[in-house]
C-alpha cells in the first residue's frame, strides 16, 4: 500500500473497540468511515475526536445484516472518499448465559449481526476494496477456550474465522489480505453489561498478564494488519488475550 491518503471503514465504531479501531486509523493517516447502527450522537462524537486530532472522518449509519445497507455505505464512503482499502468488521452483539436459555430471538440477533453482518461486509469488501487493501474481522480468543454462557456467540465468531480463512485464499491474487483479530476479555460495555464483579474479577485472574485488554491494545493490533508492513499476513487470525488461551 502506497504513502497516499487512504479510506478505512470500521462498521459498528461508535464506542468500545470499533471506535478506538476508528481513532488509531484515522492517526495512521486514514480517511475513516465510523458506521454504526442506532445512535448517531456516539458516532458524532468519534468523528468530532477524530477531527480535534487533524484527522478526517464520516459517520455513517447502516445496519451490517442488511446487505443493500452494506452495499449503500461503500457507495457513500466512496462518494466522500474514493475507493475503500480497508474493510474491519468490527461489528458485533453478545449475550451471557447458558445455551439452554438463549432466546430465539437472541439466537437470530447474534446470527444476523456477527456471522450475517461479517459475511456481508466481506462480500462486499470482496468485489469492491481496492488491489493492495486489506480485509479485517473481529473474531473472539472464546474460541479455544469455551467459556460457558458463550456458545451462540462463539459459534458465530468461528463461522467468521472459517470465513476468513478462505476468502484470504480468494483474494490472494488480487494482493488482499484478510485477517483476523480474536481479542479476549476487554473492558468494554459489551463484556461487561450483564456480567457481575466477581465474574469479571475472575476473568482478570484467569489472564497471565494480570489485567483485562483495552480497547487500544485491539487497535493497534489491527493498525499493523491495516499497513504495509502486515504484507505477508494472510489467512491468520491473531489472538490478544494475555495469554490467558
């Protein structure tokens, strides 16, 4: 990828990873497209952020699992920007609790948001990032150690894994990377809503290096596979968890 200004859509970036993934970009020199899904003001203030720091950034709302919504936000970032170089899909919903209580509406939540919403952005990203770009999906480390209380999430986020394992085989020739990012327990809202004190405190314990990720601890993970210097990375996934798997 060439010194350039270059264009990086993070979907789901108005808070938690996605935004801190949005910011670092954006300080990488990217021209940075922060979608999200529902509230604008979150957004707004990621892109305000964005521009106190000289950086250049648009937020744009789409909904992941609809597919003409995804097709809708690369004509837009496209329409601002120019061509896309980079695609994170970022993202993502959970839920905490044993498989035999799992809803069917948030069964088809998660399947609609994590593997839907990942497989359409990979899609499009697939007919529409340019030669060079990079393709970059959020996974989680769950998968290898299979927490209970997980297992429609996981299931998910392995389906993304398996995805993008081969769509780096699909793309190779057009000198795409796609890679992954399975991050473990990080302090944000959607590790922890929903889960106690005493729950989280032992996730910490259970983490070698003593302390839960931080959402710039992923950001700049994804800052490497998003440069130059990541040209030999494909097909991978990267699992950041203080070696607690």
């Amino acid at each position: 990828m060439s010194n350039e200004t270059k264009t990086a859509i993070v979907t789901g970036a108005s808070r938690g990873i996605g935004a801190a993934i949005a910011r670092r970009l954006a300080t990488d020199g990217f021209h940075t497209v922060v979608n999200y899904a529902a509230i604008a003001a979150q957004a707004e203030e990621v892109v305000a952020a964005i521009a106190a720091a000289s950086g250049r950034a648009l937020a744009l709302r789409a909904d992941v699992s609809d597919p003409q919504a995804v097709a809708d936000l690369f004509e837009r970032t496209e329409a601002e920007f120019g061509t896309v170089d980079v695609l994170v899909n970022n993202a993502g919903v959970t839920t905490f609790g044993p498989l035999s209580d799992v809803s069917d509406e948030d069964y088809h939540r998660l399947i609609a948001v994590n593997l839907t919403g990942t497989f359409n952005g990979m899609r499009e990203g697939a007919r529409r990032v340019r030669e060079g770009g990079r393709i970059i999906n959020l996974s989680t480390s769950i998968i290898g150690h299979y927490s209970p209380g997980n297992a429609v999430y996981t299931a998910t986020k392995a389906a993304v894994e398996a995805m993008t394992r081969i769509l780096a085989k699909e793309l190779g020739s057009r000198r795409i990377t796609v890679n992954a990012v399975a991050p473990g327990p990080v302090a944000t809202e959607l590790l922890l809503a929903g889960r106690s004190p005493e729950l989280i405190q032992r996730l910490t314990n259970e983490i070698p290096l003593g302390r839960l990720g931080q959402p710039e601890d992923i950001a700049r993970i994804v800052s490497f596979l998003a440069s130059a210097e990541s040209g030999w990375v494909n097909g991978q996934v990267i699992r950041a968890n203080g070696g607690r798997n």
